[in-house]
C-alpha cells in the first residue's frame, strides 16, 4: 500500500496500530507512526488514543506526549493512558502535573484516574495530598482496587494517621477486600507502626491463610518495636506451621535474637540461610553482623562482612558500630576510613564512629569527622549533633563541648550529655548550674538527668545538694527512683565519710539493692578502711549470683588487697576462673599527630620501646625512690590498673613539643601509684596531662589533679 501510494483509512491505521502493540513490534510501530504524522497535521481521538496506548506499552514517553500535544481533542481515556505511562515509568513529578491540567480541562477523573495518582502521590512522600485524593474518590462513589487500598494502607502507615488508618480498615471490611490476604498484611504493617498490637494482632488471628508475608509483618513489627521476644514467639508458630522463611523474615529473627543474646539460634539461622541461599541477600547478611557483635563474637562478624560481595551503608556501619561496642575502637575509625572511599557514610555511620573516638579520646580524629560532617550536610542530621558533643566531653574538650551544645537544637539528651561531663570531672557547682538553666528553658528532667546531677554532687562533697536533689526528684518531677539513683546516693554518703548513714540508707531501701550499691558501698569502706562494714559490703556482692562484671571483682580485689587479705585475693581469682570471668589487658591510647597509638600493659614491641622507659626512669631517679617502677604488688597490679598510661604518657612526652598537653585513655581504674607519679610528672615537665580512666577524669596540672585526689587521700596520708 505505502508503494502504490494508496490511501490508508483511519479504521486501517488502528487496526495496524494494535497489532503492533500487541506483537511488540516496535520497528513496525514506528513506520506505521510515520505514515500517520505524513499524512495528518492533526490526530483524531481514536487514532491518538491508539498511538497513546501503544507508545505507552512501549515505554516510550517522549512520543506518547508529542502524540497528545498533536490530538485534536482528547477524552477521559486519552488523559488515564498517559497519567498511567508517568506513574509507570516513574516521572511521578510529570504524573501530577498532568493531572492537575486534566483537573484544569474540566475532565472528571475516574476509578481508572485514582490509583495511578495515588501511587505517585507515595512514591513522592506526598502522602497528604494522597490520603486527599482517596476521599475525594470515596465521595465520589469510585470503588478502589486492591492495589490503591493497600497503597492508601501504607499511606496512613507513613503519615503516622492512626484514626484515618482506621477508618480506612473499616472502609476495607465492610467490601470484598476483607477477603484479601494482601490488605491485612497491609493493615498489620499500619497497626505495628502505630504500635498498636491488640489491633495487629487480631488482624492477624482472623487471617484464615496466612502467607509468610504475615508472618513476616508480626515478626518484624515486635522486633522494630523493641518486643524481641514476642517475636521469637510468633517465629516458633511459623516454624511449627512449616512455612518457609524468606530473607526478610529470617533477617527480623536474626536480629531478635541479638536483642537477647540467644547465639544458639542465630548460629542455627545462619546455617539455615546458608543451606537454602538466603545468605546472599545484604540485608541477612548485616543481620549476623550485628547478631556476632553483641554476642562478642566479632572476629565472626569480620568473617561475614568480609564476605559480602556489594556492602551497602548499612554493612559498614554495623561493623564500624561492632568494632566500638567490643572494645576496638581504632579498628573502627580504619573502618569508617575504608568505607569513605567506596561509600557515602550516613549519619547512623557517623554516629558509631565517633562513639568510638570518644571512647579511646582520639580528639584529632573526632574533630576530621566533625569537618567532613558539615562539608556533607550531616552536621545537624539526627543524633549526629549529640554525638558531637558527646565526643567533646569524653576527649576532655569542654570549652569545644560548650560551642557545639550552643550551636544546635538542644533536647533532653544535649543537656544530659554536658551534665555527664561534669559528673565526670567532680564538678558539682557547674553541674548544678547546668541544671538550673535547663530548668529554666522548660526541659523537663528525666531518670538520666538526676543520675549525671547526684553523681556530680557526690564528686564534688556535696551531700546536702545531692539528697535534696534525690528528694525533689520524687516530689517535683514524679520520677521513681531505680536502682542506679539509689548507687548514686550510697555513693554520695560514701565518699563524705558517712558510711554508716550510706549502710542504714541501703536498709532501708524499697527495693532491694543490687551489685551497685553493694559496691558503691565497698569503695567507701576501701577509701576510708573501714574492714568491718566493708567485708559486709563483700560478702553481699559475692552472694550475688549476678555479679560475674570485671568491674566488681576488681573493687574486692582492691579492698582485700590494702587490708593485707592476700588469701581473699587469691581465692576471688580462682572464683573469676571459674565463672569465666575475664581481666582485659590494660590499655591506654593517645593521640599524637592525628594517629591513635595502643600501649598494653608490659608491651615491649613499640619501635620506641627503649626511648620510653629512658624517659620512664628519668622520672624514677628524679621522684627518689622505686615504689613507682618495682614495689607493685603484681597480683593487685595486674587486675586493677595495668601501668599502661605510663607508657602512652612516655611515647607523647617524645613525640610531642614541649608545652603541648598529652591526652590519654585508659580501660581500666588508675591507681595511686600511676596517680602520683602522673602528678609528679606534670610538674616536672609543665605540661597538662589528662587521664580519662573508667571512674573519672583527671586533669593533670603542675602537680595537682582536677579530681582533688578523691579515692586516693586516706592511702596518701595512712
């Protein structure tokens, strides 16, 4: 015909139009297309809702829209063809356009129109603009299909709608919809994110056939929802009820279990995704990072990871946050600096990095990643600002800490943060200052907020303060005093000397009291040897079938050890044995230069070895006498301080210039002897020192310490 040059009607056009849409036949469509624009100017409505349809099939948009800007008129169809290519093809901004000119032309839209908006209104989080479009065709007596009824579902869901979400369910119960497995997976989805689970989970008992997508949005929802053990629960029903897992369920288990530390049957999971393929999926696999992180297997979660062939953002910022939580943190900063290289950090990353900075004071470092922050965009980005200022305070940099907390939006846990910071540094009169400027800014105190204020008090000799404080608590803010406020008080009465008040405060406790305020307890009894009440305080931590913590253990061990009861410490050693109970080596880190540098304590494998212990007893000969280098007890010395900070205190002296402070962190508790001679040498040197141990920080300067010698006076003078 097209070489004859004969005349081609419009029905021929059609019909040849629709078989090439139907064959797919895109090469033919595109000759057939040509032949049309030659011989028409204009396009008639049937022919341009032909070449709509089928361009649209096609995914081929730029010529759907020039077929509808060449249509001679255009109806309802014309208008759902194209609004429906968009939504498909995912111009959503192009899709609403559209829409809002049909709206514009006076053409109705119909139960054709609706979902495709709908859908596109979800993809670009304009989801009010969604739920409008829903009433409007409620109101309009179009009947939804299931897909719109479950995008209008996840809708409520996102806006966090809990009384519109109900009245959708309601409007999806009263017609066939109730029938559809889909929407009451839909439905339980909604209900868990509202956190309402007797709606959830009567959604769920009345599904007749449950496919693993239910049980999947049970499982996941206790799990998101800090319920791990409901959700273990309902995964022993699915098991029970021979339903396959798929990755998304098993990830959701993988993750109960961390929350519970239940290894057994992570393992067991693990094994199962291996067997069955679903190992492959990432987002198994950061699941089992995290399970072998908090069940301190993290050389296993470093397998896993290492074998994820594409690591997405959340596989390195689970093992970054898996290094910090088991005690590597300067594995973790390599980590962060691996992933920058391949990866966008996000903020969750950022957060987990500099948890570890503050962790072992690597300032330098912390301040890198402050700058790369702010370069990205990720400065004021969630918990990023409070995490800024928490690594601030732990590096000892409360002048910076100060800058930051009046840079950003202040919650509760901003100013709890600062508190903290005081507290640790003994300062009970900036705390409380603290406190009265957050009371004035209308935030209102929580649980942590009086723990970091009694701490500091305690710190500082304040008793009055700290139990008036205790007291308000109650009274003022109606917070119920747990068990860490009740430590903080026998702690408090402690370290004043007042041991026999702390003792009658334990007995009269409501509640009973745990390892912590058995301890606080001891600590004072140890400070000022009092035997009698301090073997009593003994006698009740070891009783305690809970008390396996390092933390304790060295506190008997200390307490034993300066009463001259050696048989006591060798006997708690054999019982830390025996309950497997492990003493980390003592290690301290300090930056120099922008690197960290480890020191364990007896290490003789750093480079500078010899020019440190030059240094070292430099220091012994000028000080007098050997009690700081060989009269060590090296029972005692072994579990409650290690001496590591000498090491990392000899290496900064080298490498830094003179005058320039040397910051120091440590994992275990300081002793006295450490104590001293860091005194001593920051006298002799004139430089400021800082030590952050697991109690406090001291801040070393012309011989004196910022903690005014607390724990350590009764020892100098006796």
């Amino acid at each position: 015909m097209k070489e004859l040059k004969t005349m081609v009607d419009e029905e021929t056009f059609i019909l040849l139009i629709d078989l090439c849409e139907r064959m797919r036949a895109e090469r033919y469509a595109s000759q057939v297309y040509d032949l049309i624009t030659d011989s028409s100017t204009l396009l008639s409505l049937r022919t341009g809702n032909s070449l709509l349809s089928m361009f649209v099939r096609f995914r081929d948009l730029g010529n759907a829209w020039y077929v509808f800007g060449k249509m001679s008129e255009r109806d309802l169809f014309s208008w759902n063809v194209l609004i429906g290519g968009y939504c498909k093809g995912g111009c959503f901004d192009e899709c609403l356009g559209l829409y809002d000119r049909m709206l514009w032309a006076g053409v109705r839209p119909d139960v054709y129109t609706f979902p495709s908006v709908l859908r596109t209104c979800g993809r670009v989080k304009d989801l009010g603009r969604g739920l409008r479009l829903f009433r409007e065709m409620i109101e309009s007596f179009f009947v939804p299909d299931l897909m719109t009824m479950t995008s209008v579902i996840s809708a409520c869901e996102f806006t966090g709608d809990e009384r519109l979400g109900k009245t959708v369910h309601g409007y999806a119960a009263k017609h066939v919809f109730r029938k559809d497995v889909s929407i009451d997976n839909a439905l339980i989805q909604m209900y868990s994110r509202f956190g309402a689970w007797e709606e959830a989970e009567r959604v769920f008992s009345t599904i007749r056939t449950k496919d693993v997508v239910s049980w999947t949005a049970m499982i996941s929802g206790y799990e998101k929802n800090g319920l791990p053990e409901k959700a273990i629960e309902v995964y022993k029903n699915m098991k029970m009820e021979n339903v396959a897992l798929d990755e998304i369920t098993i990830a959701s288990v993988i993750s109960a279990c961390a929350s519970l530390g239940l290894l057994d049957m992570g393992v067991e999971l693990h094994k199962y995704a291996k067997r069955t393929g679903l190992l492959s999926y990432v987002i198994v696999t950061n699941a089992l990072i995290d399970l072998y992180s908090k069940c301190k297997l993290i050389d296993k979660a470093l397998e896993v990871f290492q074998r994820i062939p594409d690591k997405n953002v959340i596989s390195w910022s689970s093992i970054i946050l898996g290094l910090h939580i088991n005690n590597r943190s300067v594995q973790a900063i390599y980590f962060f600096r691996k992933m920058k290289v391949r990866l966008i950090p996000n903020s969750i990353t950022l957060i987990s990095v500099l948890s570890a900075c503050g962790k072992i004071g690597a300032l330098m470092t912390g301040k890198e990643i402050h700058a790369y922050a702010l370069r990205t965009g990720l400065g004021f980005d969630g918990f990023v600002p409070n995490a800024l200022l928490d690594m601030y305070v732990k590096c000892g940099k409360m002048k910076t800490a100060w800058k930051q907390f009046n840079s950003i939006e202040k919650d509760i846990a901003s100013w709890n943060t600062m508190l903290t910071g005081y507290a640790q540094r003994g300062n009970g009169p900036g705390a409380i200052d603290l406190f009265n400027k957050m009371v004035k800014s209308d935030v209102k105190p929580d649980p942590v907020t009086f723990i970091s204020l009694l701490c500091a008090c305690g710190r500082s000799g304040m008793v009055e303060n700290g139990l008036e404080y205790f007291r308000i608590m109650a009274e003022n803010y109606y917070i119920v005093p747990n068990l860490k406020h009740y430590a903080c008080v026998v702690d408090l009465l402690g370290r004043s000397g007042k041991l026999e008040e702390a003792h009658a405060f334990i007995i009269s406790m409501p509640i009973q009291p745990d390892q912590a305020i058995w301890g606080a307890l001891l600590n004072a009894c140890r400070i000022y040897r009092n035997v009698e009440l301090g073997e009593l305080a003994a006698r009740n931590l070891i009783n305690m079938n809970e008390s396996e913590s390092l933390r304790y253990y060295t506190l008997l061990c200390n307490f034993y050890a300066e009463i001259g009861k050696w048989d006591e410490v060798a006997r708690l050693k054999i019982l830390m044995t025996e309950k497997g109970v492990t003493v980390d080596p003592g290690c301290s880190w300090v930056e120099v230069k922008g690197k960290i540098h480890a020191f364990l304590t007896g290490d003789q494998t750093h480079p500078q070895e010899k020019e440190i212990n030059a240094v070292l007893d430099g220091f012994y000969s000028k000080i007098g006498f050997d009690v700081f280098k060989n009269n060590i007890d090296a029972s005692k010395a072994d579990i409650l301080c290690g001496h590591s900070e000498r090491l990392a205190i000899g290496f900064g002296l080298i490498n830094t210039a003179p005058g320039m402070p040397i910051r120091v962190t440590k994992n275990l508790y300081m002793c006295q002897n450490c104590h001293n001679m860091v005194k001593f040498i920051s006298k002799v040197v004139r430089r400021e020192i800082a030590v952050r141990d697991t109690e406090c920080f001291h801040l070393f300067k012309d011989g004196l310490c910022s903690c005014g010698d607390a724990g350590y006076k009764l020892r100098i003078l006796s």
